[in-house]
C-alpha cells in the first residue's frame, strides 16, 4: 500500500516508534519528520493539534491529517485516497 504521509515525530515518542513498526510490517512508505529538529514543522502539528506538539501526527497528500492514529485508521485513509 502506498501513499503520501508525512509523519512528524520525535525520537523519545514510544507511540512514533510503535506506528513506525506497524506501517514498515504492512510495506506503508511515509516520511519522518523530527519535530525537535525542525522547529518548522512544530508548527505544523501545533496547528492541526490546537496548539499542542502532539505526535505523532500524519499528515496525507490531500492536507488532512490524522494524530496518533491507529494503523487501521492509516490504512483506511491511504485506501481512500487511493480510489
């Protein structure tokens, strides 16, 4: 399955590191992108998260976004956007 998602994370984040693991196991490509290391992109998930760094956060080719969500939730929104 593939798609484009951006997912911004932080290195410490054990909820990053788990959704990591579950879309490299199902093939899901994404980006990874370290909030503590672009401060630019900080301000992407305080924006989608009412101001807070929550992550991880996924943000998808249509500019919606997902925070922490569930690999079955990625895989119903990369499916949607697929079709």
């Amino acid at each position: 399955m593939s798609g484009s998602v951006t997912m911004y994370s932080t290195p410490w984040c054990g909820y990053c590191h788990r959704l990591k693991g579950q879309m490299d196991r199902e093939g899901i490509s994404y980006e990874v992108v370290d909030i503590e290391q672009h401060p630019e992109a900080a301000v992407i998930v305080e924006t989608v998260n009412n101001g807070n760094q929550t992550v991880p956060t996924l943000v998808y080719s249509d500019g919606t976004a997902q925070t922490n969500p569930s690999l079955m939730q990625v895989k119903e929104k990369l499916a949607a956007l697929a079709s």
